[in-house]
C-alpha cells in the first residue's frame, strides 16, 4: 500500500506553545481491535499542555502526539471489531494522537457522536465525560440527593461535573476565578458559584449547608486546598484528587481526616487499560449519553482553532480565559 500521508501538531522539544510544530506523517493503519478515525475535530485539555512541557510522557505504545479525544468519521476498522462501521459518525477516548487528520481508537472507547451534536461539540466530550464518570461516581460513590463541591467549575471537567451532577439529583457548589465565572457555574447549574479569590469556599459551604459540609469533593488543584477541601466535607466525605495545579505533595490534617471518617482518593485515567476504559464507556452510553441526547447536559465550547493554529489553543488555555472546552478543527 502506498505510504499516505497525513497533517499532524508535533511537540518538537518541551517547552512552551510555541514548541507545538505542524508537520506530516505516514496515516497510521488500524491493527486488531483498533478503528481509524478521520478525525474533524479534537479536544484540547490541560494534560496535553502539561506533556508539551515535559511533564507527562504518553504511556508505553501510545502516540507521541499531544491530543487525548477527538470526534469524526470511521475510515477503517481492524480485525475483530464490531459494533462500529465505515462511515460511523463518532468521538473516541485516546491515550494520544488526537492532534492529526487520521487516529487510532480501540474499539472500547469509540461511542456515537450523541444525536443532534457537531464535530466540535463531539470533540469536547469524552476526556471530560469519562474522567468526571470515573471519579464522581465510581470513586467518589456519588449518590442523588448528596452536596458536591467542584474545584475549577469553568474548566471542561468542571463544566461536565455540574451539570451531570445535576441532572442525576445532586447539589453542586462549584469554585472559579471571578465573579463572572462564579455566575457562569450558576448558569450551568450549581447552587452557588464561589469567587476563590475573593471568598473563602469552606466558610460559604459551611454556610449554605447549616454546618454540615458537602458529601463529596472533586478537586484538581491540591496544594493548600487539600486541608480546607477536609474542613468543608461533612461526615462520611470524600475527597477526590484527580489533578494537583498548586503540588503534588501537600499536608494531611489526619485529626480531622479521622474525625469526620473522610475518604481520600484519586486517579487518573490515560494509563489505565483499553478494557477498564471500555466499563466506562458503557456507563457513559447508559447513563450519560441519553442527557445528552435530551438536551439535559449540553457541551460548552468557548473557542476554536484550526489544527495548524494549535500553539494559540494552548496559550488560551493557560491563561485561563476561557469556560469550557477549547476544540481544535480540520
């Protein structure tokens, strides 16, 4: 078969955005179990900005191209897949190589493109769905009727974690860093939107719950907050680190972790196997994917950028402007 080539975003050298190089490569051909992806249109989240500095390797076997979920058409299937065909309009979980024309998915974490959605709204789904899926609601044993605090509300984890906690019965405080995106995750849905830089969240949980606390906390920025996010959950809490913008090795009030008989946890989500992302996937169908289908949850994409123009897509998410999720085109 001829060698046919494809456009793809290289990291040349860790660094800043402007490492993120437009190159060409040989079209990638989809082994057992594997499908090909004409990709339209791909998500851009905080892990690719951390491996273009260095930071976070892709696991053994992935692609060496940034780029962890993408949304398009089906070109191909290897031996032994089933239940998605050529021409499937879908989006896909990758370990990498989302920043390309052509990517490979196991079959496990391809799902539909939901009805009624774009590319890029497709695009922005599965790294959030899947990781706000994983944690909330199987670490975190999230149950309908519980308080939950979200750290980050305007990220697209925090954007996906409200609303979806929402729609399955829970009540949702979300941190963020102004008022006007304080306003944003109350427009999302949660109770209260508390502005970090000029309120205190455990003292306006403890407030809107009578002293009681929150059930649940999903947190991406460790550091300091590890102790307050113990003093703003009730009894029975849990914590759930999945992300540690402020450090990795913060300190541990184990009085108050024994006290309240809180749970500490986390996890993440690239390393894991094709097999255990696939237990997810069919939760999300189940459970997530008919919200979406009816409106309930719907994808919030504050911007786009042309493939070749994905230096820009990572300055923008550094600076932390945006609400919601950040899609790159093809």
């Amino acid at each position: 078969m001829a060698d046919e080539r494809m456009r793809v975003i290289e990291i040349a050298r860790p660094g800043g955005p402007e490492v993120l190089t437009p190159a060409m490569r040989s079209r990638p051909e989809p082994g057992a179990g594997e499908v090909l992806i004409a990709v339209k249109a791909a998500g851009v989240n905080r892990p690719d900005v951390i491996q273009r500095m260095g930071h976070y390797p892709p696991p053994p076997g992935a692609s060496d191209l940034p780029g962890l979920e993408v949304a398009g058409v089906v070109a191909a299937v290897g031996e032994g897949v089933q239940g998605v065909g050529v021409g499937a309009r879908v989006c896909a979980l990758l370990a990498g190589g989302g920043y390309a024309e052509f990517a490979l998915a196991p079959q496990q974490q391809v799902l539909p493109i939901p009805e009624g959605l774009g590319f890029e709204a497709a695009a922005s789904l599965p790294e959030t769905a899947f990781t706000v899926w994983t944690n909330i609601f199987d670490r975190g044993r999230f149950k309908a009727g519980e308080s939950v605090l979200v750290h980050g509300g305007t990220s697209g984890i925090g954007v996906m974690a409200i609303q979806l906690v929402t729609a399955l019965g829970g009540r949702v405080f979300a941190t963020a860093g102004s008022p006007e995106k304080a306003r944003a995750c109350e427009a999302l849905g949660a109770v209260r939107g508390i502005d970090y830089r000029a309120e205190d969240f455990v003292t306006v949980v403890r407030e809107a719950t009578e002293g009681r606390g929150v059930d649940l906390v999903l947190d991406m920025v460790a550091g300091d907050y590890l102790i307050r996010n113990q003093q703003a959950c009730a009894v029975e809490g849990r914590i759930v680190m999945i992300a540690m913008l402020q450090g990795g090795r913060p300190p541990v009030d184990i009085m108050t972790l024994m006290a309240k008989r809180l749970t500490l946890t986390g996890s993440t989500l690239r390393a894991r196997t094709s097999d255990q992302k696939g237990e997810i996937r069919d939760a999300l169908l189940a459970r997530v994917w008919p919200l979406i289908a009816a409106g309930r949850i719907k994808p919030v994409v504050h911007a786009t950028f042309p493939l070749d123009q994905a230096a820009d897509a990572h300055r923008l998410m550094e600076s932390s402007a945006h609400v919601g999720k950040i899609v790159l085109t093809l």
